[in-house]
C-alpha cells in the first residue's frame, strides 16, 4: 500500500495525470494518478490517507521545487491536473453527506486568483458535511459574491487565497459584504492567510485546512 501511495505522490509530483498522457517522458505507458488512485481505494486506502499521504505532500513538494525554480508554471500546472484526475476518484466519498442539508455555504477563490484546488477541497469536505455548496469558481470579485449572497440569503461565505498579492483583495471583498450585509459570516482561508490576518480585515473566521471550516459551519447548521 506504501508503495502505491509512494508511486501516486510521484505521478502527481511529476504531472502524470493518466496512463495514456505522454508527459512525462520518463513515465510513458506506465500508470497516472487518476489510475493510481483508483487502485489504492481498491485496495482499502481510505480517502484521508490518499489525501494526506500523497496528494497534499506532493503538491507541497512541487511549490518547494517551483521556489528553488527546478520547475516552472508548465509543470506545476500539470501537477494540479495530476492531482484534479486522482481527486475524480475520492469526490463521492467527500461529498456522501446527508440529503438534508444544513444550509448554504458561497465559496470561491479572491479576484486576481487561479488556483482553486485547496477550495475545491474544501468545497468537497463542506458538501459532505450536509451544507449546499454554490461554488462562484475562482477569480471571484465583490460584485460576484454580493450578487450570490443576494440570491442565497443567511448564506455563509467562504474566501479562499493562495497568493500574498490576492490575499490583499481579500480586505476589499470582506469590507464589501459587510457593508450591505453585515450579519453574514464570512470564513477565509489560503496558505498566506492567517487567523491575525482574518482579524485585521474584519473577517469572522480562518481555517487552515477543511476540517476547521467544516467545524466552524457546524455553529450555523440549521
Ligand atoms: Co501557483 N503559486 N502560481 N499555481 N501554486 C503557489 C501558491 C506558490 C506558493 C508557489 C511557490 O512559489 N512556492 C506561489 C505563491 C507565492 C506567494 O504569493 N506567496 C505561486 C505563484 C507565484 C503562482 C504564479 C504567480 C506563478 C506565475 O505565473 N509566475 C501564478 C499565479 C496565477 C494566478 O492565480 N493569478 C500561479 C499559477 C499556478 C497554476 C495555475 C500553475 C497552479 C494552480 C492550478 C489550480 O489551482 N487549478 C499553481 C499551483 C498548483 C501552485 C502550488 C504548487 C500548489 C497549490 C495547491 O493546489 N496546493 C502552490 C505551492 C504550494 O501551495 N505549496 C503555488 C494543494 C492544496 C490542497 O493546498 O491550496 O493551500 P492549498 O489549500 C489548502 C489550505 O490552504 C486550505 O485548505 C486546503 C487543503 O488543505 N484552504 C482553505 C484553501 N482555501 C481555503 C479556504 C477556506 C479554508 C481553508 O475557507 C474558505
């Protein structure tokens, strides 16, 4: 079982997303990480552990590369379809939440902002917690999460940011809503983001990872 997670943190590391992808050539015909995935679940992998053994170490370990530049955005982008292919696979274990659901949750990714596998994530874990999840995708601005709350009233909010440029549009995002409404709960997080930052913008809450915002919303079930 090692082994295998050892073989899917490598295929997402190196951006092999299935067997028939030719990238990279050293990996030709030779299983990708949506295959590798759907074997360790096979073999009794629980979902957690594909995730915290494989998928998220080798993400870290493409940003560190990335950092030393070893690699550049061509390669980071085909390890988030790496990752993107093995998570087809442990969506419907992430989302088996009850039917009835627990309320609304808006999330999307802050204005100037790509990345959106860590809020696909959380999107996942929130969704299986019982909550209706309107996901506003990435590159989300005021306008867009204003027009939302708008047409899901009582709706938690969550932002989410990877970059410390995009984290600033942050402020803007939660200043917006609070003005024209200012009971509503909005929850950040994002590598950058801290609990001091959430603080300072005036936001309700930060999480590091899914399992605290899906804490945090247990508060709000309804
Ligand atoms: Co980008 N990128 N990237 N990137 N990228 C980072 C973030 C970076 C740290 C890499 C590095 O330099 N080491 C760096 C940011 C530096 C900084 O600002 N401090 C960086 C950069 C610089 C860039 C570009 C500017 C590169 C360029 O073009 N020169 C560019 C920006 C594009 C843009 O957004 N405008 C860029 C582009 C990209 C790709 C498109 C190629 C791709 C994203 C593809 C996609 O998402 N669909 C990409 C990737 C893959 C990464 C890294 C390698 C991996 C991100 C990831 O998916 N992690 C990343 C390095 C790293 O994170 N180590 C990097 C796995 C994911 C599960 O974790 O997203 O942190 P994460 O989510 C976690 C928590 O943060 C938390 O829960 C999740 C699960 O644990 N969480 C929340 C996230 N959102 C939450 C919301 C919540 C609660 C918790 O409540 C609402």
């Amino acid at each position: 079982m090692e082994d295998l997670l050892e073989k899917l943190l490598e295929a997402v590391e190196l951006g092999k997303v299935d067997k028939k992808s030719p990238y990279p050539p050293q990996l030709k015909d030779q299983d990708g990480a949506y295959e590798l995935a759907g074997k360790a679940l096979e073999q009794g992998c629980k979902p957690d552990e594909i995730l915290e053994k494989a998928l998220i170490p080798a993400m870290a370990n493409v940003g560190n590369r990335y950092s030393r530049r070893e690699i550049y955005v061509p390669q980071m982008l085909m390890s988030a379809k790496a990752m993107s292919a093995a998570m087809i696979h442990l969506k419907p274990f992430f989302q088996s939440g009850e039917t009835k659901r627990k309320g609304k949750f808006i999330v999307g990714t802050v204005s100037g902002d790509l990345h959106d596998i860590g809020k696909n994530l959380v999107a996942m874990m929130i969704e299986g917690g019982g909550w209706e999840v309107i996901n506003l995708g990435v590159d989300v601005d005021s306008d867009k999460f204003l027009k939302a709350i708008d047409e899901n009233p009582g709706a938690v909010i969550g932002l989410s940011a990877l970059l410390t440029t995009t984290m600033e549009n942050m402020k803007k995002i939660v200043t917006d809503i609070k003005e024209k409404h200012s009971d509503s709960k909005i929850l950040i997080g994002g590598a950058p983001v801290t609990m001091e930052y959430c603080k300072k913008i005036g936001a309700d809450f930060y999480s590091p990872d899914p399992q605290g915002a899906v804490n945090y919303l247990k508060k709000f079930a309804s």
